[in-house]
C-alpha cells in the first residue's frame, strides 16, 4: 500500500524571512483590497 503523502511548505533562509516580513505588513492592490472587503462582510452576515 502507498504511504499517504503530507502537503504543506516549509520554507528557509531569504525566501522563510520574505514571507515573515510580508505577514507583518502585507500589501494588496486596489482590486484585492476590495475583494477582502467584500469577503469579511459577506462572511460576517453567514455568521448572523
């Protein structure tokens, strides 16, 4: 039988340290801020 394989990513080094800084202040463009927007009220009213 197979062995199941795991997904995910493990990242290091420059590309690791990238990512961190990015979390910390992401940036979007015009189009994704109003996607995000209209992703929290809509998730936001399914809660109510």
């Amino acid at each position: 039988m197979a062995k199941k394989i795991e997904i995910g990513t493990t990242l290091s080094g420059q590309d690791a340290i990238d990512f961190i800084n990015y979390m910390k202040n992401p940036t979007y463009t015009d189009r994704a801020n109003k996607m995000m927007k209209k992703i929290i009220r809509e998730s936001e009213q399914q809660k109510k």
